[in-house]
C-alpha cells in the first residue's frame, strides 16, 4: 500500500485536451506532461489541437522573431 497517492492537478469543471488518449476530459484524468488545458468549456478543449497550431503558425510567421537574425547573419 502507497503512503501517497499521486493526484493528478485540476477540479470538476475545467477541460483538457489529452494528447496521449487524443480526447477531452474533465478533471483532468492524465498527467500535465501529456495534456492541454485548462478550458472553460468542452468546445474549447475539442479544438485545443488547432488552437495551438494556429499558434505556433502565427508565431512561426511573426516577422519581430526573426528580426535579430536578419540583422546579424554573421553572429552564432
């Protein structure tokens, strides 16, 4: 019998995208290392997976990231 037993963080209410199980969960049910979240609602879990694709677009196309590069090319 364990002393502790490992609680995942979060409460009723608050929804996570799992990238291990692909679903939503309420709760959460996984590890924080293998999930997204917290949402406020299921829809926004349900789309977590294109909200941050459309992140890491924006952030890959943002023209302020690759700034300090294209004035420095010589400099590693």
């Amino acid at each position: 019998m364990a002393l502790f037993k490992k609680r995942t963080v979060g409460k009723p209410g608050e929804w996570y995208y799992c990238l291990v199980h692909q679903k939503v969960e309420e709760g959460p049910d996984c590890p924080a290392k293998d999930r997204f979240g917290p949402y406020t609602t299921r829809a926004e879990a349900e789309h977590a997976m294109q909200t941050a694709q459309e992140r890491n677009l924006e952030w890959e196309t943002d023209p302020k990231w690759h700034d300090a590069q294209a004035q420095n090319p010589d400099d590693d």
